[in-house]
C-alpha cells in the first residue's frame, strides 16, 4: 500500500512536470535596462546604434547649417549583412526618430508614396468635394537620402564567443549624389557558454 503511495506520487510529479506550462506573474520592466540573455542582435544593440549616430549626426556641419532651412530627408535602404534576422526597418525607424526629435531634418515618408497616390486619385474622382480635394504637385522633393549597412563578425573561442557588429550610417545628396556627412559606430559583445538546467 506505501509502494502505491509512493508511485502514484512520483507519477503525479511526472506528469505534472512534463505538462503544458504558462506564463504567469509578468510585469513591465525598464525597456532601457540592458539584459543580455543572448548571442543575439538585441533591443539594446539597437539603441545604442540608433542613438550614437543619430547624436553623430545632429552635431554634424550638415545639420548645423541647416539651421534655418531644415533639409528634407527619406530613409533610404537599410541592409543586413549579418547572418542573423534583424528587422531592418525597426533600427532604421528608431534611428528617425531620434533624428526627428533633434528638429533640424524634415522627413518624407517614401513608404506611404503608393497609398497617397491612390488617395490623390480617388479625391480627384468626384466623390470629394472640390474644396478638400488634395492635388498632385504639391509634395516636398528630398534634399538627402539616408542609408545604412549592418555587419557582423563572430568568434567562438572555445567556451567563450566574441559577438562584434559594425553600423554605417550615410547621408547622400540627392542632387549631386555625394556622400555629404557617414559615420560608423561598433559593438563588441562577449560570452561564456554554461551549462543550464531545466
């Protein structure tokens, strides 16, 4: 009868262990607080980069004489040479915004091209009224063009791998085609493999 107990017991710890978990108890944390749980590109190493070079970029010439006619900028291409899924378009808009709050660009927005096409065409059909009616031929044209590459290196020694990531930032002029302002700013993270239980 106490052999029955006992194996009831564990099996019921079996199972219980083995079956479905749930989050439980969340809470909101500081998003600005650094947690490096992984090798992985992370929401840290993305503001960091976004706020080096946009501040890089603030206190450039560039935008220093700009100071009374604020150039109009479109994030152009963002690519990724990392071997990792890093959602391009998150770290460009981050870098954007932090470039908007200094006040010294205007920002076309390149993506909404296409909808605001259609939506000039259906205001001229005759279901808008003609005092609404937005026209074509009153948009701002770029003065610059912002792109950005990222890389990475990693090196895996023995239990310990050095993570490195490299980002360019660069502003083209849309009417000459020159790199007017570039700059760079590098990361290098390391860890230690260890053992983890369950």
């Amino acid at each position: 009868m106490k052999n029955g107990i006992i194996v009831l017991f564990c099996l019921s710890l079996f199972f219980t262990a083995c079956g479905p978990r749930q989050y439980s108890g969340g809470k909101y944390v500081d998003p600005n607080k650094t947690d490096l749980l992984s090798d992985q590109f992370v929401e840290t190493d993305m503001q960091k980069i976004a706020k080096s070079l946009s501040k890089s970029l603030l206190d450039s010439s560039i935008a220093k004489e700009s100071a009374e006619h604020k150039p109009s900028v479109i994030m152009s291409l963002f690519t990724n040479a990392t071997d990792e899924h890093i959602d391009m378009i998150s770290l460009s808009q981050k870098i954007r915004t932090d470039i908007y709050k200094g006040q010294k660009f205007t920002f076309l927005n390149e993506r909404l091209r296409e909808s605001m096409k259609k939506e000039y065409e259906y205001e001229a059909s005759g279901f808008v009224s003609p005092e609404t009616a937005k026209k074509k031929g009153k948009q701002i044209g770029a003065d610059y063009l912002i792109s950005g590459h990222l890389s990475s290196i990693r090196q895996p020694v023995g239990r310990r791998e050095i993570v490195y990531y490299k980002t360019t930032l660069e502003l083209t002029n849309l009417s000459t085609g020159q790199i007017a302002w570039t700059d760079e700013v590098e990361l290098k993270k390391t860890f230690r493999k260890k053992h983890v239980g369950n």
